[in-house]
C-alpha cells in the first residue's frame, strides 16, 4: 500500500510538495464520492474539505515562523543593549550596595537573567531546527503519514457491528 511509481516521482520532482498531495487528497475523495465508494452526505464532506483546507492554511502559517527571518538590526540592537547593561550594571549596583559580595551577586544575576532571557529569545527564533529543543517534525510528520494510511487500511472500511 503507497504510492506508485509514477507519483513518487511526481512528488521528488515538484517544488510544491505539499500543495501537490493536497491536491491528490481532494481528487481521491470526490473520484471516491463519484464513484459511490464514499456516501457520506454533502454537509459532512463539506465540513471534511474545510478541515483539509484548513490544514493547509496552518502549514502555510508554520511556513512563514520558519521562513521569514528575525529582523537583524532588532538582534543587533539587543545584543548592544545587552552589552552595554553587562557593563554599566556593576557600576550602578556598587553605588547601591555596601559589600563587593552582594554587589557582585546582584550584578551577576541581572546580567546572568537578562542573557538567558536573550538565549531562549533565540532558541524560540527558529522552532524547526535539529537542536534538542527544536520542534520534532520528522516525528510528527511520520505520525500524521500513519493516520493518513489508517484510512486506507481495509479494515477501517468496515463498520462494526453493535452486539
């Protein structure tokens, strides 16, 4: 059960993947509803053509996150910024503090939040990365795949009966 051929290549060749087999997917299913495979009522079918175009359109958004890129002279400015706070900030501390100890504390964990909070901005940056904290689409792709080839199993064809 897959694919033939023909239409693996069809897919390898196409710079529109995703738009190629969501367009295969709607010509399976009115080919299915035309020739009486699929008798469901048009007001559920509409409501299953809605869901499929609305995946779509997330992947379309998920698209963009990881297409267009954070504007470089907004990071730019944050890392000066941030620079600027890593220098300035024991300054500021020991003329509010009695102690090198405690002045170094403070200074040392305003600078230390501020660059995490810098680190995460980045790891949120880009959501589709390999990094461990990286959204796992292989993963969820393959899931997705899984059910899609659950529709296709025989059984699911079946309708159970109620005992």
């Amino acid at each position: 059960t897959g694919l033939d051929h023909q239409s693996l290549m069809a897919v390898k060749n196409s710079h529109a993947k995703v738009e190629l087999v969501f367009q295969w997917i709607q010509q399976v299913i009115v080919e299915n509803m035309q020739n009486s495979v699929l008798e469901i009522p048009p007001p559920l079918l509409s409501r299953a053509f809605q869901e499929i175009a609305n995946g779509m359109v997330a992947f379309h958004e998920a698209m963009k996150i990881s297409t267009v890129p954070f504007p470089f002279p907004y990071a730019q400015s944050c890392e000066c910024l941030l620079l600027f706070h890593w220098i300035f900030t024991p300054i500021v501390v020991s003329q509010y503090v009695t102690t090198p100890f405690w002045g170094a504390m403070f200074s040392f964990l305003q600078v230390f939040v501020y660059w995490s909070l810098n680190a995460i901005a980045i790891e949120i940056e880009n959501p589709f990365g390999l990094d461990a904290n990286d959204i796992d689409a292989a993963s969820m792709q393959a899931e997705i795949n899984g059910h899609l080839l659950l529709l296709l199993d025989p059984a699911t064809k079946r309708t159970p009966k109620l005992a």
